[in-house]
C-alpha cells in the first residue's frame, strides 16, 4: 500500500509495474460554451440510463442537476452579474498574490511574469453580465477517498492513474459514496424513474437499467483508453474546453493558459486540482474556473477522509482498551 | 400584460430585485409556480453554492444501517458481559448475555445485508482484506465476533434444551470450545463496538468527519451500557451487579464524550446534531440514559426498576445511534455544512502562513 495523503504516484503506490504515463482531463471552463456534448457522448458511449424525470431545474440551462449514478459529465450554468465579477476577479487576485509555490518547472516565458498592474485589464467581454459553464467530472483523486474506503476492492486504479469500478465485484454497500469529497459517486437506482406521462410509451421501450444497485461513476472512459482512444467527452467537445492527455502535460497547459488569461488582466482564473500538496494529492481532472469552486458545487478544501484514518484507527483503540477497561472494573471492583 | 377581469384577484406584484444589485450568485427560493407574479430564472440566495444543491453526496444508508449501529453494540457489550459471567461464575448472566450476543449480531447483519444494494453479493465483503476501508476490516471484525458469540450461544441453547440438539460426537468439542469461543468473541467484541465509529468518521459527510476523535469513545460508551441494560432486562438482579455498575460506566462515559465532542466539533459541522430529528432524538437520548443511570443506581436491586432502567438505557442507545447517523445524513444534504468548515479551515490555514496546500491555485 502507498501513502494515504501528500504528493505521490498512485500507479506506483498500486504496484502497476509499467510506466503509463497517468492520464487526466484539463477543462477550461473559460472557453466552454454549454453546448452539453460532452454530456451527451458521455451517456451515449458508456450506455447510461435517464437519469431523473425529464424536469426543468430552473437553474439557469442546467437541468441535469448534479453527477450521479448516470451521469457522468455534468455541465453547470451559472448567471453572474457585474458585482459579482468583480468579486471573482478580486478573489482570484488574491490567490495570486499568495504567490502560490509552483510545482515543476515554472511555464517558460510565462506571460504571468508581467506585471499584472500594468496589463490590459478592460474585459474582452460585456463588464455587467456573464454566464460560467463548466462541465464537471470525477476528479480521478491521487488519494480517491471512494476507492481507498471501497471494502470489497471493486474500485480499483488503473495503469493510468485512473479510479473505475468493476460492476461484477461491487455489491452496492455505498461506502464509497459517502467516502468522496466531492459527490461524485453514486449507487445506482433500480432505475424504477418516474417519467413524465407523455413520455411513458416511450419509457417503455427503454432497455432495463444495467447495474442496478451498484456505484457507479466517470471511468475516463477506461474501454477507449485500453485501445489508444480519447475520452468520448474530450473527443465531442467542440471547443477544446474539454482537453485529454498525459496528466502532467494537462497540468502545465493549465499553467500556462492560467497565465495568459491573468496577463489579460482576467484574475478571476484561477486553477483546481493542479496543487499536488492538497488534500486530495492534486486530481487527475484539473479545472480552470473563473470563480470560488463553491459557485460550481465544488468543496474550497477537499480533503481525503481516509488521510485521517491513522488517527481514527488510534482513537478507536483508546476506546477499546476504555471499554475493556470499564467491563474490568465492573466485574473485579467489588459487589456493587 | 393583458387586463381580465379576473386581474382585481391576483396578489400585487413585489418589486423585484434586480440581479445585479449584489447578491451572491444562485440559490434557493421558494418556488412560486401559480403565475402570479414572474418567477426570475435564477433565484438568489445568501452564501455561495450551486443552487444550493449539495457538494458531497450522502451515504445511500437507510434505518438498516442505524439499527445495526445498535445491535452491533448490544452483541459486542454482552459478549463481554457474557465472558465476566463466564470468568466470575455467574451462569444465568452468562448465559443471557450469550444469547443476546448473538441474537443482537443475526440481527444486525440481516439489517446490513439488506441495505446493500446487490445483497446477493453480501460475500464479496471477504474477498479481500484492506486496512485502509473500515468497512472491509469491520466485515472481518464482524465474521470472527460472530464465529465466537455462535459458539458459545449454541452451547447454551443445547444445555438449554437438555442436551438435545442432535450434535452426536461435536457435543464433546462443543462443550471444550465454549469457553475459549466466548473469550474469541470478548476479544473481537471492543473493536466491533468501536468501528462503526470510524466507519462514520472515515467519510466526507461533514458533521461524522468533523466527529471522528470522539465518536469511538461515544460508540463503545453506548454499547456498554446498552448492553448492560439489556442483561438488566434480562437477568435476575442478583447476577446483574457487574452489569450495573457497566451501565454507570457507559452513562457517564458517553455525556462525557458526546459533550467533549461537540465542543471540539467545527461549530457549523456540529450544527446538525442539535437540529431537527436528529437534534430530538440526541436530546432525548442524553435524557434516557441519565435517567438510566439514576436509576440504577438508585433502583438497581429490584427486579422491576432494574428492568425499567435497562430499558431505559436500551432505547437511550437506539437513540444516540440514529440520532448521530440521522445528524450526518442531514449534514450532507445541506451544502453549508460541506462549504462553510471547509471555507474556515483553509483560511485559518491561510491565516497561519501555510498557503501551498489548497485546492485552488492562483497559477
Ligand atoms: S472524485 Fe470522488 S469518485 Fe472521483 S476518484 Fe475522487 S473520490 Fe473517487
Ligand atoms: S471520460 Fe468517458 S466516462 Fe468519463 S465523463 Fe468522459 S465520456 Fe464519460
Ligand atoms: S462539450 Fe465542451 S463546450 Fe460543450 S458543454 Fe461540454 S465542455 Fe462545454
């Protein structure tokens, strides 16, 4: 077994005795234009049942809600106005000026290294308004807190660093569910869903639902990655938000497109996931986000339960040796 | 808009507040879908999160699960109780408590197969063994505790019978592992009590993760003295000295811990334990189980408050397991209690100088 928290390889720590570089996605949610493909090749290819009742959310053009069981690649629409924006491009600014340690060689001529005061800083585009999409996905965790709970070894880490579950081995105990600390996973309904009746006649000529009581979740598409394939996801968005490849490319091109956008005076950008010192040991699925992770639905400070486990496993033992100690008492402290 | 008659009916319209004038994004709102004034697209809300929707996802656990949170702890105390009349020559004690043992435990492991979601696989929990899953070590804890508590029950319910459980030749082997099943079953006993408790803390459910340093000592609390109130149900008064003085132990032990806990608790994440159903049932669990205490101090040697007592202590325990289990699902369900902690420890962090270790980087 490897470490449980803290910068490391996973494939190494799972023993994979090869060198596949660890695979990861970059999504730029700056250039993503909500267009849902993702979404919608996600579900196609990996033959994942409706999810929900086919309901208008109102929120905003996401009515797909959250990741689940189904669903696999979520896209949130946010509506911001000016204050707002304002808010976001002050808080990223301060993120800068923490002056974040790099980790790995700094970008070269990274534009960052002009000085912000001085940039452009007029928006590119209208000062009052925005709309934040960003489509969102398991973050494939260096320390996967589903995987690391994961009782019966059904969630595993692939030669590529990724977290899958084999749905022959899990039998639906949903301790990786609540072991995720981003909500990611989920146990699979019966698929008894409650379809809006006009669509009935049509339900009923849906397949039955696959993996019915067992979680499930985003497998980096695991089938195409074996035969050399893109994603589904990466391979229909058509804006390039959604980027594939070697996980330590993705995190330098995230690096450097951080820059360029800061440099355009955009401080709101900002990266999640690219930190191998948090406390999920960096993710597999880096993000760049144009506002606090919190405004997507994402945790501001993740952290691996099982990085405590150590601690937990010491305290349960002091209780242990409290209760024997309490029985003890009670037998041998005379008659009571 | 079009005028009607019917217009003189319809609620005035409130102003509404324009989108820009500052408010944080999305969130919840009543909804409002009778037409009578116009619903904005994107309701508003006080702290940021996604639509209020939640940010970590909440174990997919019903009843079955808090229920075996208990029985776990009735089956772990009585073993232990059970091995004490054992050692100390109390045979009804003895014997109550094995039973209780086991039954607790057949029970409880119906209720945990039954919320699997494919409980035809309930084996596949032993086809490996991995430290860092509670729930993989506590399907092993579970599997010896129960071979031992097995035993040493069946033992009893063939003396029981008059020896006429049709054992042929084991009867012999029964009777020469009885004693050693029910010091297994001891042995196993404390750590099954205690490891749910990190089954909990070992989760990213808020208000259980933020528990994780006291709750073992709540858990192994509850067990005793549910398990003490039990063999006070069960057993005459004359044997049920040792059970007693267990069941001060254990109220004591658990005001104590819970108290210590949710003083140390983040005080958002400990929010939910004093709110709603969960808040009832933890109140009214510290309520039974002082109530227990006193009474069996004070009324222990009589049958009927004995009996009374255990009960009391009995449904005090229930209590405390699903109030905390009820508190944590709760906790998830709501994004504040996933956003907020989160949002205060990192800036305490930040605030002590320690800035490479957040998720969100500036570059
Ligand atoms: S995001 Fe959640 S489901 Fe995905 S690997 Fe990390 S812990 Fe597992
Ligand atoms: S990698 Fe494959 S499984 Fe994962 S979100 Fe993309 S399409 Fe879906
Ligand atoms: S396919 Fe690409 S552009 Fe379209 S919603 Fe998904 S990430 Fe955004």
């Amino acid at each position: 077994m490897g470490q449980l928290s803290g910068p490391t390889d996973p494939t190494a720590d799972a023993h994979w005795e090869h060198s596949h570089p660890r695979k990861g996605f970059f999504t730029d949610t700056s250039i993503c234009i909500g267009c849902k493909a993702c979404e919608v090749a996600c579900k196609e290819w990996n033959h994942n049942p409706q999810d929900g009742n086919l309901e208008l959310l109102g929120s905003s053009y996401d009515n797909t809600g959250a990741l689940g069981a189904s669903t696999w690649r979520h896209v949130a629409f946010i509506e911001q106005g000016q204050e707002r924006i304002v808010e976001a491009r002050e808080s990223g600014r301060a993120l800068v000026s923490l002056g974040m340690p790099r980790i790995g060689p700094p970008a070269t001529a990274s534009p960052a290294a002009t000085d912000l005061a001085e940039a452009e800083t007029t928006p590119p585009d209208t000062a009052d308004f925005r709309w934040l999409m960003s489509s969102d996905v398991c973050k494939h965790c260096t320390h996967a807190g589903c995987l690391d709970v994961c009782p019966t070894g059904a969630l595993f880490r692939t030669e590529f660093g990724t977290v899958v579950v084999q749905d022959d081995v899990c039998n639906g105990c949903g301790t990786c569910v609540a072991g995720c600390p981003f909500g990611v996973i989920e146990r699979r309904a019966d698929g008894s869903v409650k379809v809006a009746t006009s669509r009935n006649d049509q339900h009923a000529k849906h397949p039955a639902v696959p993996n019915a009581g067992i979680a499930q979740k985003c497998t980096l598409c695991y089938d195409r990655l074996v035969a050399d394939e893109t994603p589904a996801c990466a391979k229909a968005c058509p804006t390039t938000s959604i980027k594939f490849g070697d996980h330590d490319d993705m995190v330098e091109t995230a690096r450097e497109r951080v820059s360029s956008l800061h440099a355009q005076g955009l401080t709101e950008a900002r990266l999640y996931g690219a930190n191998e010192n948090d406390g999920v040991g960096g993710t597999g699925s880096v993000f760049l986000l144009l506002d606090e992770p919190e405004v997507y639905g994402l945790p501001p400070d993740p952290r691996v339960p099982t990085a405590d486990l150590p601690q937990m496993y010491r305290r349960a033992g002091m209780a242990v040796a409290g209760m024997a100690a309490a029985v003890a008492v009670a037998f041998l402290g005379g008659r009571a | 808009m079009t005028l009607s008659e019917f217009d003189s009916f319809r609620p005035s319209e409130p102003v509404r507040r324009r989108r820009r004038e500052g408010k944080r994004g999305p969130g919840r709102r009543p909804a409002n879908g009778d037409g009578s004034r116009e619903m904005p697209m994107v309701p508003e809300q006080e702290f940021s999160s996604y639509y209020g929707r939640p940010v970590v996802k909440a174990a997919p656990w019903g009843n079955d699960v808090a229920a075996y949170l208990f029985l776990g702890g009735v089956a772990a105390g009585s073993a232990l109780l059970g091995l004490g009349g054992q050692l100390s020559g109390r045979p009804t004690l003895r014997r109550n408590a094995r039973l209780s043992a086991l039954a607790a435990v057949s029970a409880g492991t119906v209720a945990l197969v039954k919320d699997l979601g494919r409980p035809e696989r309930f084996l596949h929990m032993l086809r490996t063994f991995k430290v860092t899953s509670p729930m993989s070590v506590g399907s092993w804890i579970l599997s010896a505790f129960s071979a031992g508590a097995g035993v040493s029950a069946v033992a009893e319910i063939d003396r029981m019978s008059g020896s006429r459980l049709p054992l042929g030749p084991l009867r012999n082997v029964l009777r020469a592992v009885e004693g050693p099943a029910g010091f297994e079953a001891a042995v196993f006993a404390g750590p099954l009590a205690a490891y749910t408790a990190v089954l909990l803390g070992d989760t990213a459910t808020p208000t259980w993760n933020a528990a994780h340093e006291e709750l073992p000592f709540v858990f192994v609390s509850s067990a005793a003295l549910a398990s003490a109130g039990l063999a006070m149900v069960t057993t005459p008064v004359r044997e049920t000295g040792p059970a007693r003085k267990l069941a001060v132990l254990g109220v004591l032990g658990e005001v104590a811990a819970m108290k210590v806990m949710e003083q140390r608790m983040d005080p958002v994440a400990a929010e939910p334990l004093h709110q709603g159903k969960a808040g009832a049932m933890l109140k009214w669990s510290e309520r039974l189980a002082v109530a227990g205490g006193l009474g069996t101090l004070l009324g222990g040697r009589h049958r009927g408050a004995a009996a009374v007592s255990g009960l009391a202590l009995l449904t005090a325990s229930a209590l405390t397991r699903f109030g905390v289990f009820e508190a944590g699902l709760a906790s998830a369900r709501d994004p504040r209690y996933t956003i907020e902690p989160q949002k205060t420890r990192l800036a305490a962090r930040r605030a002590a100088g320690i800035t490479d270790d957040a998720i969100t980087t500036g570059g």
